[in-house]
C-alpha cells in the first residue's frame, strides 16, 4: 500500500505510538485502544518507527482488522487501522470508552456461614466444559456483541446445567465451572480495573523465540488469537468482584457447599508482568506483585463472607518453576511468559506473596492447588516430576488444604505428601482428566484407600487430577464424560462411608 497525502476517512480515535516498534510494546498500546471501538471504528496511530511500516500491515493481516491508508511527513507516519472491515463502518463510530471509574464503595456484606466439609468430601477442581452456545456468548461479549446483561444471563443457565451434572455425580462440594470465565485465569483482566485482555497474537513479537512460542501455541489446538492474555495499562485497581459474583449465584442454585477457585498472586504476577508495557506503571514486578496481592485479600475476605465453603487459590506456574528443565526459558505454561529468577529465588517470592494474601484469613476454608499444566491431553507434552522439589515451600505456605495432582504418574508417589503440615487437609486426584476412559471403580477406590492409610480419613479430600476444561475454546474432555468421573469418585467413596 502507497502512503496517500492525507486520510480519506477521519479517525475515532488516536494514539502516539513515538518510538516503539510492534516488539516493545506497540501493539499492546494498539489493542488497548482499538478494542474499546465498535466493529467499523478507526484509530489513527501515530509512530516515528521505520519497522511499523511492514510490522503494522502484516498485525492486520493476521487479526482481521483493515488498514485503511497511511501517510508520513517528515519521518512521522500515521497510520489509520478499523476494526474489522470498513464495510462495516456505517456511521462514524462513538469515542473509545474511558477507563470504567470505580464503583462507589457498598455496604459491607451480612456474613454467611459457610458449612463445613465432610471427610472424604468429593469436589470437582473448578472448571467444567463450556456449552458451545455459551463459548460464541464468550466471544460476542469480549468483542462488544453481546451486552453485559445479556452475557450473564447465558452464563446463569451455563452454571445451571453444570451444576446439576454435579450434583447428579453425586459430589459433596460443587463449584459454578467457571462458566463465565474465558480460561481459569486471564478472565481476571476483564474484572480489574487498567487491565485488558489482548490475543496471544499480540504477543509474538515479545518473546525470546517467536516461531518455538508459535509451535507451543499450536499445542493448544486452539487459534492463537482466540486465546488471550492479561496486560496491565496502569495501577490495578478492584472496584468490583473477581469472583464473588460466582459464589452469589452458585450458592443460589444449590443448597451443597460451594468452592470457587481464584488464580495465585504468584501465577497472577508471572502472567501480567510484561516489561515493555507494564513498567510503564510499575517500577517492577515486585510494585505489581504488591498490588496483586491487596486485590486478592479484598476477593478472599468478600468470597469469605459470601459463603464460600472452600477458597482454592490455583499456582501451577510452581510446577514451571521447577521442572521446566531450563533457567529464564519462557514457557506458555499457564500463560507464564515473563522471565524467572532461579527456582529457589521464584519459590521464595511465591511462597510470600501467597503467605501475604492469606494473613489473618481462616485456613479452614483456604485452599492451593498445583499441577503440571492442563492445556492439552496430550500426557506427553506436560510438565513431569514429582512434588519433591515443592514439597518445603508448599509446607510453609499458611493454608488449610492441598488439592494436589495425583493420579497421573507423572506426579510420582502419594506417600511423599506426608511431608505436608498435620493440619491441612490433603486432596488427591483419584482420576485423570485428561484421559477419555472413564476408571473403574475398584482403581478409584484403591487410591482412597491409600490415601486413608496415610493421612487418615477425617483429613483426606478427593477429587480429580485438575479441572475438566481449563480453556473455554479447548476442554480436556466433554460434560458427559466429566460427570461420568466425579460420579465414579463419588461411588468409590461411599465405600468408606461410616
């Protein structure tokens, strides 16, 4: 395309990209203000980089967005990008909207009781698959389709069905599946404030190695730019529930306790750390860790209040940390792009930062889970090892309970979770998720019945390897053969009923 004199078309919206090129943070600045404009909107970028003028078009290419025309004058470049197609342009389009201000502060909630678990309790891990109608909800909403209203209205009949798959199981404990979430932990951007959700396409230009993070992301079985990533644009800041919301209408629609997992403050900080936009407002990712943690005390003391029976904060990063077999390699694993320091330094600052959000809070009704990662049920491409390198941190963080990989024999032997405080209450999984064939009863029962004799029956909880659809676009396996395991545990586990 040949650079015009001038636009044709007026803009909706501009930015000053200045130096940066598409591999510092352009792009980022690009998708935070393009993804507020309806389909049709124009945004001119500015930008002095000679580099944009080959990056920019081939971004379009692979996103569906138009370029429209470009121009430059004294090495300043304007380049005018829409949203989707410009035949879609029917009007001029509104202005992008403004940061959303903070709600104003509400009454502080009435207390509710949240009853407690029996031994042996059986409970799903958090997600469960998504219907596809409520999937292109996901999308239609993400991209401005589809109202906020209208969203959670689906999203209220997703948690429907999903609980009552649940409950016909036969478990003790039910969670919503994470219906409303686009993945167990980059929905987080959507509810915080000066934090966006951007495609992992954005994203290529960031890392070490473009065409090796390519080649993970097809791993996925997913388009890599339906699949998105958390940025932070600014100080993050809570001016609505995280999660919360799940828990009022779960409990709701069950009169079973209720559990809601919320991501790590470590795998939450691995995830938004990015230096080409965040430090722009962090000094590190030490400032932004700080404010993770704040963010999630305030999620764990209202999701307390609302009566959550368990609260399961999910680190699978730890199991990256340690296994992945190579110092600062990054790793799609759970979506942890930013570099690492070594193990022993990243499993210190995880173990503080979960200890942070958990001072003062009841660990009766606290909970962490980690595993290998859940992207794909291809066995051989997950992360392998035993918990023995995890087992000294994971036994200083102040929690309540451990949900923990078992079943698969990438995890090794169960014996060595005696390592874990008396305390807690130990969770096992009993069933692999990520294979379709559905276990005997005998084989879940045998693994129970270990994990009495080692732990005891009072503190022993069961339930499946991880969650059944980790990924909206992309669950381990479907709803049909999700109930069928939780009922085979639960089964299994009236055998040692008293």
């Amino acid at each position: 395309m040949q650079a015009l004199p001038r636009h044709e078309h007026s803009p909706d919206v501009s930015f000053d990209g200045g130096d940066l090129d598409c591999g510092n943070g352009l792009l980022l600045l690009i998708r935070k203000h393009i993804d507020p404009l309806p389909r049709g909107g124009l945004l001119e970028i500015l930008s002095r980089e000679i580099s944009v003028d080959e990056d920019l078009p081939a971004w379009c290419r692979l996103t569906g967005n138009e370029l429209v025309s470009w121009t430059q004058q004294d090495g300043q470049r304007s380049f005018l990008v829409c949203k989707g197609a410009l035949a879609e342009r029917q009007a001029p389009a509104a202005p992008a909207k403004a940061p959303r201000p903070a709600e104003p502060r509400q009454a502080p909630r009435q207390r509710i009781a949240a009853p407690p678990l029996p031994p042996l309790a059986v409970t799903g891990m958090g997600s469960w698959p998504r219907p596809r109608w409520m999937i292109e909800a996901m999308h239609a909403h993400v991209q401005g389709r589809l109202s906020e209203a209208a969203f959670q209205e689906t999203a209220d009949d997703a948690v429907r069905l999903a609980v009552a798959a649940q409950e016909q199981a036969g478990v003790d404990m039910i969670t919503d599946g994470e219906q409303r979430r686009d993945s167990y932990a980059s929905f987080v951007a959507s509810r915080l404030d000066n934090c966006q959700l951007i495609p992992l396409t954005d994203l290529l230009p960031l890392v070490d190695d473009p065409e090796a993070f390519a080649a993970e992301l097809r791993a996925l079985d997913i388009p890599a730019g339906e699949v998105r990533h958390p940025a932070v644009f600014g100080r993050l800041a809570r001016s609505r529930p995280l999660v919360a919301h799940e828990v009022d209408f779960a409990r709701s629609v069950t009169g079973k306790p209720v559990k809601v997992a919320l991501p790590g403050p470590y795998l939450l900080t691995r995830t938004m750390w990015m230096e080409c936009i965040s430090d722009r407002a962090y000094d590190n990712r030490e400032a932004l860790a700080a404010d993770i943690v704040r963010v999630l005390r305030q999620e764990l003391a209202e999701l307390l209040d609302a009566g959550a029976a368990l609260v399961q904060l999910d680190e699978p990063v730890l199991s990256e940390v340690v296994f992945s077999g190579a110092k600062n390699k990054r790793s799609f694993m759970c979506g942890a792009l930013s570099e690492s320091l070594a193990p022993a330094q990243e499993l210190a600052f995880a173990r503080d930062l979960l200890n942070a959000v958990l001072d003062g809070m009841p660990q009766e009704r606290t909970a962490l889970h980690v595993c290998r990662g859940n992207w794909t049920p291809d066995e051989s491409v997950a992360l392998s090892g035993d918990y023995a390198p995890l087992l000294p941190t994971l036994a200083q963080v102040r929690v309540g309970a451990y949900l923990l990989e078992m079943c698969t024999p990438r995890a090794g032997d169960v014996a060595m979770l005696k390592a874990l405080p008396d305390h807690a209450r130990i969770g096992i999984g009993v069933v692999n998720q990520k294979d379709p064939a559905i276990e005997s009863e005998d084989a879940v029962a045998a693994r129970i019945e270990r994990g009495i004799g080692l732990f005891g029956r009072d503190r022993l909880l069961l339930h499946p390897d991880c969650g059944f659809a980790t990924f909206a676009d992309n669950p381990i396996c479907s709803a049909g053969i999700a109930q069928q395991k939780l009922a085979v545990i639960a089964q299994a586990a009236g055998r040692f009923a008293r």
